[in-house]
C-alpha cells in the first residue's frame, strides 16, 4: 500500500510531493482510499488487533510445522532402526 499521508508535529498531512494515483488529484486520491477504508467497517485499533492475532497465528503455525518435521525426521529413524525402511 502506498502512503498517501505523513504525520508532521502530531497532524496527519498529504505526502510529498503530493501523490498522483491512476490519473486523480492528491485530494480525490485521499477521499477514494478513506471511503474504502470507511467500508470495512474497521476501527484502526480493530486492524492493529488482527494485525497482532494474524501475527500470532502465524508463529503458531511455524511452531507446529517444526513439530511435524521432527515428528516424521523421528518416523523415519525409527524405520532404519528397524530395517523397515523402503527403497
């Protein structure tokens, strides 16, 4: 996503130099992208919370992919140890 905005001594301000986005003014460009904004129904503090959960899940996901891996590193191990192991 492109920033169309900066915040300068506490204010949020147009970037510069102002952004041409698909041939609109800066002006109209802001309004499009905050009615998009304003149909998710979302607060910014909403987003920062599925931010954070999605970020959470994420580390929850590569944590039991690293389970598994060792589950079947472990498997086939046991399948050498025992002569099983198919070729």
């Amino acid at each position: 996503m492109r920033r169309l905005t900066k915040k300068c001594g506490g204010r949020w301000q147009l970037e510069e130099p102002f952004p041409v986005m698909d041939g609109k003014c800066p002006l109209q460009a802001c309004v499009d992208s905050l009615g998009e904004y304003e149909d998710t129904g979302l607060t910014p503090d909403k987003i920062r919370e599925m931010d954070k959960l999605f970020a959470e899940k994420c580390r929850e996901v590569a944590e039991l992919e690293r389970k598994i891996a060792g589950l079947e590193a472990s498997a086939g191990e046991g399948k050498r140890r025992n002569g099983k192991e198919t070729t």
